[in-house]
C-alpha cells in the first residue's frame, strides 16, 4: 500500500482557531481524522503530522526518503523562504517519490509575500484554494 506523510508547518496547529474567515472552522483534529478516512477510502496509508519546528520538518522529509513514502505537505509560512525545507523536499522527489505541495487558501491572491514558493520548484505539482479539499485533491493525486 502506497505510504503518505501528510505534512504540516507553523500555526496549522491553530486551524479553526486561526483567522477562520481565511482558513475556514475545522480545527486541526478534523484534519486528522478526515486524512485517515480519505486514505482508507483510497487505498493509502495515510499518516497526518504538523510541526512548528523547520528542523523537525526537515527530518520527516529525510524520513519519507528512508521508508519510501510519499509526501503531502502544507509548509505554511516556510514556503516562502525555507530553502533547507527546499532542500529536503528535492531529496524527496529526485529519490522517485512524489511530493505535493498544499495550500488551503490561494497564497497568489493574498499579499505579495506568499506570491513566491520556494517549495514548488522541487515539488511533483501544487493544489492550492480549496480549503481542506486541497488535501483531499493531493491523495487523490496520488492515488490515481
Ligand atoms: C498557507 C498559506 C501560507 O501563506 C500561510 O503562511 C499559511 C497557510 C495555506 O494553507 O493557505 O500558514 O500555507
């Protein structure tokens, strides 16, 4: 069965908490349980994570080489300027796996800022604006 790290950077802990009006009022809980039934539904071992930490990031990345997984992630603010979570990432799709990176909301029609990823360069495709469904889209991705 298809293994995926679905990935998660800084505040995404805060979800239904954090500004709803941008990330809508499911909590990060519903997160989890949600990605666990859309694996289950499609025939993938799902495993959801979230960190604050870039270094820890880092090291899930480097774990998803060592067993093989794919990964979706929602790098949060880190898409923007985390070149070692850049990095990992390309180790992870020039390793043959397959990497999504996911947002929530569409980071191009917010502030100049989040215009730029860092992270979608490396990464095998981009989904983008769709709220949770973002993450639903992604191990749809995979699963096809
Ligand atoms: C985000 C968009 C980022 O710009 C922001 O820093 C986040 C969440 C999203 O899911 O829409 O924390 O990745």
């Amino acid at each position: 069965m298809t293994r995926v790290l679905l990935l998660n950077g800084p505040n995404l802990g805060r979800l239904g908490v954090r500004e709803p009006e941008v990330y809508g009022s499911l909590s990060f809980a519903d997160l989890v349980t949600s990605g666990a039934q859309w694996g289950s539904e499609l025939g993938l071992e799902v495993e959801v994570r979230q960190s604050d930490d870039e270094a820890e990031l880092v090291h899930w990345l480097h774990e998803a080489v060592d067993t093989r997984s794919d990964v979706v992630i929602n790098p949060a603010a880190f898409t923007h300027y985390s070149y070692a979570l850049r990095d990992a990432a390309a180790q992870v799709t020039k390793g043959g796996l397959r990497l999504i990176e996911v947002h929530i909301s569409n980071p191009y029609a917010r502030e100049e800022f989040r215009h730029l990823s860092v992270i979608g360069p490396v990464a095998t495709g981009t989904i983008a604006g769709f709220g949770f469904d973002s993450y639903r889209l992604a191990l749809l991705a995979l699963a096809g």
